[in-house]
C-alpha cells in the first residue's frame, strides 16, 4: 500500500551503523519515511528543506532504534516443563528426567499431540511479549516434531504467526535437534528417513528459511551435520548451527565451512573455531538464557570474538526446557552483566548482527534504504536498554513507518 511521505522528529537515533560514533548516536535526529522505508536520516539541523513541511510525527524527546530482532527462537512447542523444573529443584537430574521420557522428549510429546490451531494459540502470548519489548523480527525453528508432519506443522504455525501479527517471522528448520525415542541408537537412519525428507517437504510447500541442528554428543556429530547441509545446500537454503554448547566437536568450524549465516551458543568454541567463524564471516549469536537456566559455568569467549572481529548477536533461545525467557531485554542484560558484552555490543546484538544473523539486509540498522520498523524508547541513551533488569522502557513500536 503506497503511503505518503512522514517526517520524524525531536528524537534520539541510535542508528546502529557499524563505524560511526558509539550506536551510531545522532543526538537531535530527524527521519523521513516514504512507502515503509527510510529515505533520509540525520541531524534536525541538516533537515534538507523539501523535507521541512512534510507531516510531521514529535516523538517527544524520546530514543529510537531499529525494531528489535530476536534471531534464535523455538517458540512455537506444545506444553511447558515447569514440572521439571519443579523436580530438578527437588533433587531430580536431567538424566534421571529424561530416562523417565522428560526433557526434550516431553516437548516432542506434547507438540506432536497439538493440532495446528492449539500451537499457534499457545505460541502467541510469547509473540507478543517478544512484540511488547519492541521486536519486530522474530526467527522460529522446528525441531519438537522430529516427525515429519509435526515439523510442517510448526513451521506452518509460525508463517501464520506472520499473518496474524505485525511481526517478520524466519523460520530455520530444525530437523536434526534430537533423535526422537523410536529411532533411539539410529541417529543416521533418523536423517536418512525422517529429516532430510522432510526437509524436502518443507522446502518444497515454501516453509524454510535456512536450515539449522544441534551438533553435540547428545545429538548430531559433525558428519552428521554434514549430510544434513549438503540438502541446504542442494535446496540453496543458508545454513546455521547450535555448536560448542555443552563440549566442543568442531561444529563452529563446520558450519563455517559452508558458509553459515550463524553459529550459536559456542560456550565451548576454541581460537581454531573462532578464526574459522572470523574468515567466513559467520555470526557469533550469544544465548545467556540457556547457560543461565542449565547453571552453565564456561562463558562464551567474547573476548576472542570481540578481538578476531567475529559479529556477536544476543538471542533468547526461547524454549520450555534450556531457556524459557521471552524476553530480549533480559537476554541483553544478561549478555552484558554474565558475559561481559558492553551495552552497545548487546544493543547491536539484537539489531545490527542480529539481521546479518538472519540473512536480512535492509533490516538492523535506521539508514536510507532500511526498512522503517523501530522501537521507540522511554530512554535517554540506549545503554538504558540493558541496563535495567525486569523493566520495560517500550513507548512503542513503528512499524514500516507507521505510527
Ligand atoms: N540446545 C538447547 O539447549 C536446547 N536445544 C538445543 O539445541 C534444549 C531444548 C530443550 O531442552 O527443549
Ligand atoms: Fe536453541
């Protein structure tokens, strides 16, 4: 829908353009959006002045940045596990839960047992949360069927999510997560009839975005893993990985290897790794929520990353069993205060290298040319955005320039 010409003012741009002052901070900005794009940036001063009579939006003193996006969700899954949770709290491990068919397998269970409509309705109250926090890209993977109509019907679930709500949804599929209980022992003969299939399918009725796995002692090895991107790659579908969460079987460099959009978690990534990430230009997506719920005690090496230049995204890693939090915010917080990311690098963690992490240009980042989805903050600067913990500075969300 073609729409006319708006002007922002009387507001704080943090533009997230990488190499310009710290967030790219303009102090007194002014923005001209045109058919849900921005068409110029800058400061009020330098307002040219054909723009100067356009209508204009006061946005009252307040920060602006791009629309958040959270580039690592599993937010579409039957049921919860706040009863393990409750057990573990009462002196149950995980591997006594998950011998008792607990843990992953519980959520496989109940996804699998939730027709289309009851996950879209249990998947929204997490949408909208992530919405009421200022994102406006969200990803969603599979990988809670592990059959091959529960994974369509989660990610059919999340292109709906897209239809019903002001929210860009990426959909990663996630076939290779964990090998379901009737395929236990048979991880190859799993791919080979269920995942990779089913991958075709998915693909082939539009529903994947990019194609990721799990490549731990728990789930897929590194050749494993292999078979599963040479599909994406036939498919000519990005690939991206959880690797080096819990040990570290090389997956960082593997998913370099073919070019990875992103590599994930990497508590356990080694210098090796890192340069491999470095060199093909893979996205580090840091996920505190996951090593705060499992207790973790090795951090990602952010330093390393930080040095080799390797782009760190910040993420939730929603999902009911490692990291139920639903909100970037926290994660952000979270990413600064247990990992030691500063406020700027967490804030262009769920901007800027959280788009590159989703293979979205045009997004991330208030330049000419982006897309005209921002947040619209009761800040005064945005290292306000992580610092707090459990508070909500959201004025509201524009989204493609509309108020
Ligand atoms: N890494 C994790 O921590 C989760 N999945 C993954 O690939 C675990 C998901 C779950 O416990 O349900
Ligand atoms: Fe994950």
């Amino acid at each position: 829908m073609p729409q006319t010409l708006g002007l922002f003012t009387s507001c704080r741009l943090a533009t997230m353009v990488p190499g310009d002052a710290p967030y790219g901070l303009i102090d007194d900005g002014a923005m001209v959006v045109g058919e849900g794009r921005i068409v110029w940036i800058g400061a009020r001063g330098d307002l040219p002045a054909a723009h100067a009579h356009l209508p204009q939006h006061d946005l009252g003193g307040r920060l602006v940045t791009p629309g958040l996006i959270d580039c690592h969700t599993h937010l579409v899954h039957g049921g919860n596990r706040a009863a393990e949770f409750e057990q573990r709290l009462n002196g149950a491990t995980y591997e006594q839960i998950a011998r008792a068919g607990g843990g992953i397998m519980s959520t496989v269970t109940a996804t699998r047992a939730a027709g289309e409509d009851d996950l879209l309705a249990s998947a929204l109250p997490r949408v909208d949360a992530a919405i009421a926090e200022g994102v406006s890209v969200i990803e969603v993977k599979s990988g809670y069927g592990l059959d091959r109509d529960t994974e369509l019907r989660m990610l059919r679930v999340a292109r709906r999510i897209a239809q019903i709500r002001a929210v860009v949804v990426r959909t990663s599929f996630l076939g290779a997560h964990a090998v379901p209980s009737e395929y236990a022992g048979r991880a190859d003969a799993y791919l080979e009839e269920i995942c990779l299939p089913t991958l075709r399918a998915a693909h082939a009725e539009g529903l994947v975005d990019a194609v990721d796995g799990f490549c731990e002692g728990i789930a897929f090895s590194v050749p494993q893993m292999q078979r599963v991107f040479s599909l994406a790659a036939e498919l000519g579908l990005p690939v991206k990985l959880h690797a080096e969460q819990l040990s570290n079987l090389g997956g960082a460099a593997l998913a370099a290897a073919h070019g990875a959009l992103s590599a994930d978690h990497l508590e356990y990534l080694d210098e090796a790794g890192c340069r491999s990430m470095a060199a093909a230009g893979t996205v580090a997506v840091i996920l505190p929520g996951a090593f705060y719920t499992l207790r973790e005690v090795q951090a990602p090496p952010v330093a390393l990353l930080r040095s080799h230049g390797v782009p760190m995204a910040v993420a939730t890693d929603m999902n009911p069993g490692s990291s139920p939090m639903s909100s970037l915010l926290l994660a952000m917080n979270m990413a600064c205060t247990l990992f030691r990311m500063t406020p700027a690098e967490a804030l262009a963690g769920v901007t800027v290298h959280a788009a590159r992490a989703l293979g979205l240009p045009g997004r991330g980042t208030l330049a000419v040319g982006s897309v005209a989805d921002l947040a619209v903050w009761d800040c005064d600067h945005p290292a306000e955005l992580a610092y707090r913990i459990g508070y909500n500075p959201l004025w509201r969300r524009i989204i493609g320039g509309v108020m």
